[in-house]
C-alpha cells in the first residue's frame, strides 16, 4: 500500500512539473508545420499550448492554411507549400503574389520540389524565389537526404549546394533549409559560412532519425558557431501532432548545449529570421 501511495504520488508530481517546465522553458516558435483539416486543428493547438509554443510556419494547400489560421488568429505563419503532393503543378504567380499584397500569405514554402526530382537551382522555381526576395518573405525548402517515400523523390535533387546559384542570384533572399540538409553535413557547413542569410531548421530529424544521430549532426552545427542560424521545427500535423512533445524534448535532451543555445534555437534564432516586432516578442514573454 505504502508503494502504491508513492507512486501516485510520482505521478501526481510529474502532473505538475510538466507544465512548470514549459513555462521554465519560455517560448517556441516551431518553424516548421502543417495543415490539415480543421477538425485536427483543436488537438494540434492544444499540444502547442503544452509546449509553450506561441506560432508557427504553417504551409499546406492553401485552403488548410486559411482555414487554420481563420480558427486560431495569431498562432501562424501561413504560407503556401508547393507542389502539394497529388498536385505536380506550380501556383500562378500572379495569384500568389495577390495573396501576398492582400495580407493573406505571409511566407512562401514549404517548397517540396524535390519530391518531383526537381533541384532548387531548376528555371522553374526561379520565378518564385525572385518574388521571395522582392517581397522580404521568409522562404523554407526541402533540401536534404532524407524524405517521404514517393516514387518521383531523388536525392540529388537535394543536395544543399544545388542551392548556391540561387543564393548569388538572390543574395537578400531569407531561406531556411529543412532538417540543416541532413545528412549533407560538410556541404552545410560550407553553405552556411559561404552564405549568411542561410538558416536552418531542425524538424523531422529531432524524432524520425536516432537520437545520437541527430545530437552528433546538432552538434557538429553548433561547434561550427552556427547556433545562432538554427530553429526549432516539429514538421508535426494533423496526421501526427504527436511528434510535438518528442521534438522539443530533443532539444531540451542535447545536454552539449547552454541554456543559452536552447533559448536560441526555441526561439531567439526565430525571433530575428521572422524579424518579430517588439511588441510581438514581449507579448510572447508575457511582458
């Protein structure tokens, strides 16, 4: 009885720390979601709220994306993903700048051409970018050896340098590359010190690759003096919100990394890529 009582009083402990450690932790920006349909939406904010994340990156087809962001003002980032598997076709680019200059779009990505074998440095995204960069829009991509499996998927089509072209044609473009080109590390490394505005996130790889894989990449990252390019992501959805909690506590297990790095990587790194007002910032702080 005695045993029992103890260990219902564990749980009971472990009830309250969980929240107290999110509201230690401070906030998350999780640069790296997707939508799905509405109904999914309720249990995907509600593991946000646990985690103490505060918004998100949130591409999808555009009608999951508006419907999202209509039913939780103020939590995300909407931004168009293309191409939206099932439909192999680019967005018009005069419809998407229109939503850009009416206020609906605030991003541009996830750009998932590499799941058609198409690089980054192919003609036709160039149009894309190009509007990217005239319009200051925060861009993510898919770029790096690992994926859903899909029949027209090519690695190659994912290699970080392929990027390069891209980045002298566009040298004010602001792009995040998904899970920081894993397992591309030395190509990384050299993009990111070659190029700046290079950022990267750290999503699919912080639950579907082994843990010490992902902490030895992390690691490697950050002894190279890029922890402050690196953003937390979840790629969670409605099909597995559940990644949520496993993502953050990948980084909270990185026990190479100063609380500094991890506040970092939650949230300040996020913070000036997004170029977050101020106010937004204190808001999120609860000051």
């Amino acid at each position: 009885m005695r045993h029992f009582i103890a260990v219902l009083t564990v749980l009971a402990l472990c009830r309250m720390i969980l929240p107290l450690q999110a509201q230690q932790r401070g906030p998350i920006i999780d640069m790296h979601m997707h939508a799905g349909p509405v109904d999914s939406l309720q249990r995907v904010v509600a593991l946000m709220d646990e985690s103490h994340i505060v918004k998100a990156f949130l591409s999808s087809s555009l009608e999951n994306v508006y419907r999202w962001t209509a039913a939780a003002p103020g939590r995300f980032i909407p931004s168009p993903m293309f191409p939206v598997y099932g439909i192999e076709g680019f967005p018009d680019i005069d419809s998407l700048r229109a939503e850009y200059l009416a206020g609906r779009l605030h991003g541009m990505g996830e750009i998932t051409s590499q799941y058609l074998g198409i690089p980054p440095n192919a003609p036709s995204l160039e149009p894309y970018f190009a509007l990217a960069e005239e319009l200051d829009l925060p861009v993510l991509i898919h770029t790096a050896g690992m994926g859903a499996p899909r029949p027209t998927f090519r690695l190659s089509a994912g290699h970080p340098l392929l990027l390069e072209e891209v980045l002298v044609r566009h040298p004010r473009l602001r792009i995040y590359l998904e899970n920081a080109g894993y397992p591309f590390l030395p190509e990384m490394l050299a993009l990111m010190y070659q190029y700046p505005q290079v950022y990267a996130d750290l999503s699919t790889m912080t639950w579907l690759v082994p843990r010490q894989a992902f902490h030895d990449y992390l690691s490697a990252l950050v002894r190279a003096g890029y922890g402050k390019r690196l953003m937390f992501g979840s790629d969670a959805g409605s099909s597995r919100p559940h990644v949520i909690p496993r993502a953050v506590e990948a980084i909270e297990s990185a026990s190479f990394l100063t609380d500094e790095q991890k506040r970092d990587i939650f949230y300040n790194n996020a913070a000036r890529f997004l170029r977050l007002s101020e106010e937004e910032i204190a808001r999120h702080h609860g000051r």
